[in-house]
C-alpha cells in the first residue's frame, strides 16, 4: 500500500494556477511548479502526470472561477445595461488592481498555446462560449425590457462584447491607467 498524500491536490490545482497565469505555460518550469506546491517532482507527476496535465487543470480552474464571477455580476439588481456595464467596469478594475498585470489568463493561453495545443484551445473556446452566452442573455434581457433595440441581432452583440472584453484585458496589461480602458466602457454602453 502506498504512502497517503501529503498535500492536497485542489489547493495544488489552485498554487499551480496562479503560477501558469503569472509566467505563461512555455516559461513555467516543472521546478517552478514543485517550489509553488512545496511537494517533490514523483509527487507531482504521480499526482498530475504531466506539467501540461496540471496546466489544463489549472485552466479549467480558472475558467470555471471566472464564469461564476462573471455570472455574479451579471444577475446583480438593476438593469440589463447597468448589469453590463458593471461587469466591463469590474474587469477593469481587477485587471489594473492587479500588480502582476497578468491579465486574463484564457486570452493568455489562446495567444501563447492554443495554435499549437488543440486542448488547451477547446478549453479557451469553452470559457469563451460561456461568456459570450452569459452576455447575449443579459442582452436579450435588455431587449425584452426595451433597453437595447430588440432589431439587433442579440448573438452578434454578446459576440461583440465577448471580443471587447478580450481587447480590454490586453489593453489593461500595459494600460498606465484607467482613462482608455473607460473609454471603451462608454462606447461600448453608448452603442448598445
């Protein structure tokens, strides 16, 4: 029988994420990885199996956080509008509170692996489908209330958005502050 863990693997999940965000996947080192976990290389791969394994869990982590966080804000009292542009201000807000400026970690791993992993793009297209769905039900709510012209084709908008905001989470990586990024707040809100 062999020795029981000594670590668990859902905090290691979420130390290994945090390490992927911060230094991209091609930079992370497995070293890197066991310093962050405080456990040894066997335990590492007898746990994960492989630095991308724990990549994509860590990923998936991420991706699920996010969608909850984004949901969060979007079932917030008020209107359809407000709601929306809560959840643009509040991704400002994070990405620039945000020392490291790491941005987002999905459009982070679209832009450095997703053209050569086919996994990890499946992952960032799934979390991208969840946000483009969450918007286009905020939208269609928007639409039913008379908030934005129900002419307007709500899939299209909520795909929009979904581009807008992985243009602003690249902007705010090297935004000195928040007057661009608000700018696009505002055009955005006035074209709905």
């Amino acid at each position: 029988m062999g020795r029981p863990k000594q670590f668990d693997p859902d905090v290691s999940v979420e130390r290994a994420m945090s390490v992927f965000w911060r230094k991209g996947y091609a930079a992370t080192t497995p070293q890197d990885l066991v310093d962050e976990l405080g456990i040894g290389k066997g335990s590492l791969y007898n746990t994960f199996g492989s630095k991308h394994a724990l990549f994509e869990k860590a990923l998936a982590r991420y991706r699920d956080s996010q969608a909850e966080w984004l949901a969060e804000l979007l079932d917030h009292p008020g209107t359809a509008k407000d709601r929306l542009r809560g959840a643009l201000e509040a991704l400002v807000e994070l990405d620039l509170g945000d020392p490291d400026r790491r941005g987002c970690m999905a459009v982070n791993a679209a832009a450095e692996s997703a053209p050569s992993d086919a996994e990890t793009a499946d992952t960032v297209r799934k979390m991208f489908a969840r946000t483009e769905s969450a918007f286009r039900a905020t939208v269609e709510e928007g639409q039913r209330a008379g908030e934005i012209d129900s002419g307007r084709d709500a899939a299209t908008l909520a795909a929009w958005l979904l581009a807008t905001v992985i243009g602003m989470r690249v902007l705010a990586k090297t935004a000195e502050d928040a007057t661009q990024l608000r700018r696009v707040v505002d055009a955005v809100m006035g074209s709905l």
